[in-house]
C-alpha cells in the first residue's frame, strides 16, 4: 500500500512541476514582444524532371498567421518571382469582383496588372481582418517551368495590411534551380544523352 501511495505521490509533484514550467514557458511567450505581429511562409511540393521539353510543377500555398492578440485588418500580399526566369504563375484569383463566381469561397483578387508576369500583388475577397491566432490562406498556387537551359530563380513573398504599409517578409522562400544533364560520349564516339 505505501508503495502505492508513493508513487501516487510522485506522480502528482511531477505534474506540479510540469505546470509549473508550462506556465513559465506561456508567460515568457507572452511576454516577448514579437518583431511583428505576424508570421508568413510558404508550403509547397514540387514535381520535377530535367528532360529538355518536360514541365516542372511548383505546387504551394501561402499562409499568414497573426499572433498579435488583436486582428490584422485589410491584409494583401505579393508573390514576387525573380526576373528574367522561366516561371509561369497561376493560382485561383479574378481580376474583376463582379467576374467571380458566387459559390467560390475563399477567393482573391489581383490587385495589380495582368501583364505584370513577375509580381502578384493580391487581396481576399472575403475577409478584411485575421483574428487572433488565426492563419489566412493564399492556397494552391502554380508555378510552372520547363527547363530547355540551365535555370535559376525565386519566389519570395511579402504581406502588408493597414496598419504596417511597408510590409513584412516571408519566413521563407521558393529557391528553385536545375540544369540540363550532359551529355556522355559512347565508346565508339557518338553522342547519347
């Protein structure tokens, strides 16, 4: 019965213990001032082959988390590709509201010009704030490319909303590069690839 009694007891001021310093590890969060009041990075999965006409696929979705304890209003954000390289962007968004149809929810618009093909500068339709602990969505977005020469480039992101005009960085970005493979000589002097 002590036995039983004993361990019972340590069970319990282990747990003590572990609130105790779960409390702590909550309050220091609390209290560290973040450089922003928001987080933004990029998820995404890629589809790649290296044959000279075969189209690569970059599939991702960009997310923007508020941790401040009072919402984010009239969020936007601008997918940047780099210059000169051979991506195409696409992803679910409209031009013109009115051209938007009514059942799809979760829409954007692009807020810059259609021939811009480096810079995509978007808004949702549906949501003018980011609660409190809460993640909006650019999701399922496309770049393609296909590698016919060596190629290198990046897809960076940045977030801005009322109350910050300069906007903030995404965490991360989308470095992607590759080159052709070479061709080997055979023993009798041809070429193969």
């Amino acid at each position: 019965m002590s036995d039983s009694r004993e361990l019972t007891s340590k069970i319990h001021a282990y747990h003590q213990q572990t609130q105790e310093h779960l409390n702590q590890m909550k309050e220091l969060i609390q209290n560290a001032a973040p450089s922003s009041p928001l987080i933004s990075y990029f998820t995404y999965s890629l589809s790649i082959t290296h044959g000279p006409s075969d189209e690569n696929l970059c599939l991702g979705s960009f997310h923007i988390q508020n941790l401040a304890s009072r919402p984010i209003t009239n969020p936007y954000l601008c997918i940047k590709l780099s210059e000169g390289g051979p991506f195409s962007f696409s992803g679910r968004f409209v031009y013109d509201e009115s051209k938007m149809p009514r059942r799809a929810q979760g829409g954007w618009k692009r807020l810059n010009e259609k021939e811009n093909k480096e810079e995509y500068w978007l808004q949702p339709l549906e949501q003018s704030t980011i609660p409190p602990g809460q993640t909006l969505t650019f999701p399922n977005f496309q770049i393609r490319w296909t590698a016919e020469e060596s190629y290198a480039g990046s897809i960076s992101g940045f977030v801005y909303w009322e109350e910050n005009k300069d906007g903030v960085a995404s965490l991360n970005s989308i470095n992607l590069n590759g080159a052709l493979p070479k061709e080997v000589e055979n023993n009798d002097g041809s070429e193969q690839s």
